[in-house]
C-alpha cells in the first residue's frame, strides 16, 4: 500500500559516501547534498556532529539517517523526526533493553505518507518482521530471547479501528502490551500432548495506521502524529530497487557501530526528563543518543519532553479525568477555596467555561452522575453536606481534592515575585 501523495521526482543518493563507524575504515564523513525534503531543514539542537571520536562517528551516523528518513517523507517537527532516527537505532541494541518502546505512526486520513515512513523505517530497522495479516501464533514463534526481531505492522486500523474490531484481536494487542516489558512470556497450549510452551514477547515493535491505537499501546509508544503534506512540501520517490540497498547500508553500520556498545548501554540509567511509563519508553532512544553524543542527547531530551507533553492528555478518558480535577481546582479556587461546594455550583461553574468540554458533555451537559464516573477512579464522591443557612446539599468538601491535585495536575504557575521586593 502507497498512502503518500504525489511526489516529486528525485535522484537516488546511492553514491553518498559512507560515514565512520569504530573499528572500520573510515572513508570520509561528508554528506550527501540535501534531497527535496531536506532543504529547509534545521536540526533543533545545533550540529549534532560536534563531538570527538569514537562519539564523532555515531553521531554522523545518526545524522545521515535523519536526513535520510528526510528525504522521503514530511514529519510533523524535528523532535519527530529525531525521536523516530533514535527509534530506529534503538532497534540494533534490544537485548539491551529493559523496556521495548513502541513507535505508533498515525495519521487522521489516508495518504499520509504513513506507510511511506514504515518503509523507510523496515530497511533500517534491526531483523524487520512484517505482521500484516499475521496470526499471533506465527509472531510468538517469530520472537526470540536472544535475537528478537523488529516487529512492524502496516494498517494496524484494521486490527483496532473499532471496537468490535479489536474485541476479536485480543491477542495481538495482549502480545504488543506484553511486548513491552522484559520477563512477560504468554503461555500456550501446543502439540499432541497439549503442553504448556513458554515464548517470549519481547521485541520492539512499530505501528502504522487511521486513527489512534488502543490506549494500552499509545501509552506504551513513542507517538508519530504524521499529516498528509501542504502543497510546498515535498520529498523524494521511493523505488525499492534504487533506495533500499542504501538504506540497509545504513542498517549494517548501525549494528556494526552499537554492537559493541552493548554492554555499556545495558548499565546506563540516564538522566530523564519524564518519569513513570513514558521515561521506560523513551530511555532507549536517550541511551542511543548518549552513545553518539554530540548535539545528539539534548535533542533527545528536548523531544522526549515535548512529545511527552503532547501525549499526556490526548487519550479521550484519561485526558477528561486529568481535565476535571484541574478544572474542579480552578473552580475551588475562584470561589476563595471554601471547605466544601455543592455538586450543583461546580457542575455550573465547570459548564460556563466555554472553552472547557463539560457544556457538550453528554446529552444536557455534564450531570452529576457524569461527575460522579469522572471521579470514581480517584476514589471521591460527593455526600450530603450542611451548607450555611442550615440547607442540606449534595457537595463535595475541598479535602477530597487535595491528594488527587498533588499527584495528577500540573503544578500551579508560581506567582509573580513582588517587584517592590
């Protein structure tokens, strides 16, 4: 499948010298001139290349397949573009790995370039294993303890688009959850005897499809949201035959520069700028990038920040379970932090925000019982309440609150300092 609109013819760049790689020859470190997709690119971080050997050479590494992945399609930014480079050489170094990041690629309609960019990233990747259309039995015998390989699923909407869908297709996105985590094998039932196997799920794994994956695995993934090109971008054709024997070149350097650095990686814990699910996913990526070095592990860091940041409320039940507590502390706060409100008065108050969900929020608006659901998971109800007057509501009281706004918002803004001060 080609979801990619129409490109602009382009030269192959085949002939590119090759870049470095320790305890090889090296045969220059000059790059290829910008293809179509590269002209107006600026890596974020300043020149990534600025190093001294060995880093020097995993660096340029790492640049040229930047440029690279560039030149055959347009990514949303730069901290996208370097996330999925990391994402790649990541692949090269998995049994290194305590967690499997996934790379879900996703894109609101089709033509995209959503499969263009998984063609790119299968003849980069490490021991690419194409899914589509694959039983979950044949990828659990396809994964490995000690070589895993790099499993990549094309139209993955297919599998997960609906909910009826991805009922029937449990397996798959049990397998993809399990993935993720070292030490979480499925157990299945297999031969004559009927014997309990053990195999293994741990692999790396990217996603292309319309639409967002199933929670579970967005959480799990190093997101991609791809947009189908304006009519000044463009990038280059890709033709198998022409484009892929230099794109597995760069593969075979990739694992001829972090091979050897196996070791070193596996005892890193670098220093991250999330914490929780989404610093197990993006460590790898940081760790590559640390290895190279150069300009390397700040843009790691700055991307992993910024798409983190994007991601953290996208999911459509987290997001408005996030929204409410932030929101019902705003409320408390606008009526002076009183000891307890009624239900009646926040829901009001949340309502009149237009540029908040709570007005469309089901049939009428946000309701009590709708409130009542967005707070269960944090453990609060509202209960009966005396209220001045001697009046008898339903409301909450402002301690059920507290805990909940400390561990699930976002730090309140610190006040201006006193310019008299």
């Amino acid at each position: 499948m080609d979801d990619t609109c129409p490109e602009t013819p382009a030269t192959s760049d085949a002939t590119s010298p090759l870049v470095a790689v320790p305890g090889q020859p090296s045969q220059g470190d000059e790059t290829p001139a910008p293809g179509p997709a590269q002209a107006a690119e600026k890596p974020p971080s300043g020149n990534r290349e600025e190093t001294t050997a060995p880093e020097a050479a995993g660096a340029r590494l790492l640049s040229e397949l930047r440029r690279k992945i560039a030149h055959f399609v347009i990514l949303p930014s730069d901290h996208a573009l370097d996330a999925v480079t990391l994402w790649v050489a990541a692949t090269h170094l998995q049994t290194a790995w305590q967690h499997a990041p996934r790379l879900a690629i996703t894109g609101p309609v089709k033509r995209c370039g959503k499969s263009r960019l998984l063609d790119v990233v299968t003849e980069t990747v490490h021991a690419p294993l194409i899914t589509v259309n694959a039983s979950p039995a044949a990828i659990f015998r396809s994964i490995t303890d000690d070589e895993p390989p790099t499993l990549l699923v094309d139209e993955a909407d297919t599998i997960f688009g609906t909910a009826k869908v991805a009922e029937r297709n449990e397996d798959p996105r049990g397998l993809l959850n399990a993935g993720h985590q070292r030490n979480r094998p499925t157990l299945r039932v297999t031969g004559p005897n009927h014997e309990v196997a053990t195999f293994p799920t741990f692999a790396m794994a990217a996603l292309a499809g319309i639409g967002d994956l199933p929670d579970t695995i967005m959480d799990r993934s190093v997101v991609i949201r791809i947009r189908r090109r304006a009519g000044a971008e463009k990038v280059a054709s890709f033709r198998t035959a022409r484009d892929t024997p230099t794109l597995r070149h760069v593969r075979e350097r990739l694992t001829a520069w972090l091979r050897p650095l196996k070791a070193a990686a596996m005892n890193r814990e670098p220093v991250m700028p999330v914490e929780d699910r989404a610093a197990d996913t993006w460590e790898p990526l940081v760790i590559v990038a640390d290895l190279a070095g150069g300009g390397w592990p700040e843009a790691a860091r700055t991307a992993c920040r910024a798409m983190s940041a994007h991601e953290a409320g996208q999911d459509e039940d987290g997001g408005l379970k996030v929204r409410i507590l932030t929101d019902i502390r705003r409320v408390f706060a606008d009526e002076g932090d009183p000891a307890i409100m009624r239900t009646s008065r926040i829901i009001e108050a949340l309502k009149a925000d237009s540029e908040a969900p709570w007005a469309e929020h089901g049939p009428h608006g946000l309701s009590p019982r709708g409130l009542q659901l967005l707070l269960k998971d944090y453990g609060i109800s509202s209960a009966n309440h005396r209220f001045p007057g001697g009046a008898q509501a339903k409301g909450f009281a402002l301690t059920q609150f507290v805990d909940p706004w400390n561990r699930y918002c976002p730090p309140l803004p610190e006040a201006p300092a006193d310019s008299r001060d």
